[in-house]
C-alpha cells in the first residue's frame, strides 16, 4: 500500500530478561544437574501492553548449547523460558505485521543470571539473586504504509 512520505510512527518496546537460581529443594524436574538457574528472555510492551498489533513474530537465537537454539514465537506473550548455567549473547529478531511492509529488526541481548552493579565481592541477599536485565527501546516506523497507519492509529 502507499507509503506516508511526511509521518514517522514511534512505539515504545521493552527487551531483556529474568533469571532466578533454583531453589535447591525444588530442581524443575527436567533440568540436568548443571542448570543452575530458570530464565525468561522477552520483548513487550513497557507496561505489558499487547504489540501484537505491530509485531507478528520474534525469533530468539539461543547459544548452541540449546536443543533448538532458534526459537520462533509467532502469537504473545513474545517469549522464552529456559533453564541453564551460564550467560551468553541472545539474537532477537523482530518481525513487523504485513501491513508495516518493514524489514525485520535484529537486536541482541546478553542475558544476565547473575547480579550486576553490586559492589566488588558483596554477598547478594535472596532479593538480589532474582535478576533483572531490561532495555527500554523504540520502534520507529518512517514512512509508513497507510495500512499501518491505520492499524496504529486505531490503538
Ligand atoms: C560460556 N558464555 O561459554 C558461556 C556459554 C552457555 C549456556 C553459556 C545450558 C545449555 C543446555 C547453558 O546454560 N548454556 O544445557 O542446554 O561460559
């Protein structure tokens, strides 16, 4: 469809990831015994709002380590719980509805287990052990179709 010349349309987006270590008692029943920790890496609305309007798919590139590293989440919530041991790099490619007729968008997160910022050799509290890794972002649509104008306007 014809294609907006003078507008850009923006929407707020949130990525990143939370992680606790297991509770020695309660081992998820499937996780080898190197796991340590559960996970969720996500992309959504900052204040959890659906972006399904706007984002048909994300695909999750996991380290190769994982069964099925490329994991692709087609309907919200966008996304993926894992146990493991350790942090890596995580792909995640976004893909716009139809109507945007927009390139997908890659980003990258590094997926956090661990507590950050704490000073040098300080002991976390329990609290501290539940991390959270989150990057505010913004999806910038120029140009756009009238299609997708309508669809972002209608919310
Ligand atoms: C390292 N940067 O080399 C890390 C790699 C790999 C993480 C981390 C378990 C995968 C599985 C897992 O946590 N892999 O067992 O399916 O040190």
């Amino acid at each position: 469809s014809k294609r907006i010349k003078t507008l850009s349309i923006c929407r707020p987006i949130v990525y990143g990831n939370t992680a606790k270590p297991f509770d020695p008692e309660h081992r998820p029943p499937n996780a080898p015994s190197e796991h340590t920790h559960t996970w969720t890496v996500f992309v959504r609305g900052p204040y959890g709002e659906d972006v399904s309007y706007f984002i048909k798919k994300v695909v999750f590139k996991l380290h190769d380590t994982y069964n099925n590293s490329t994991r692709s989440i087609e309907s919200p919530p966008f996304e993926v719980t894992e146990t493991g041991w350790g942090e890596f790099e995580i792909g995640i490619k976004i893909f716009f509805v139809n109507e945007a007729n927009e390139k997908n968008v890659s980003l990258y997160h590094h997926l956090r287990l661990h507590p950050y910022g704490l000073p040098l050799n300080a002991v976390p509290t329990e609290e501290q052990k539940n991390v959270e890794s989150i990057q505010f972002d913004e999806v910038v649509f120029n140009e756009p179709t009238e299609q997708l104008f309508h669809i972002m306007t209608q919310k």
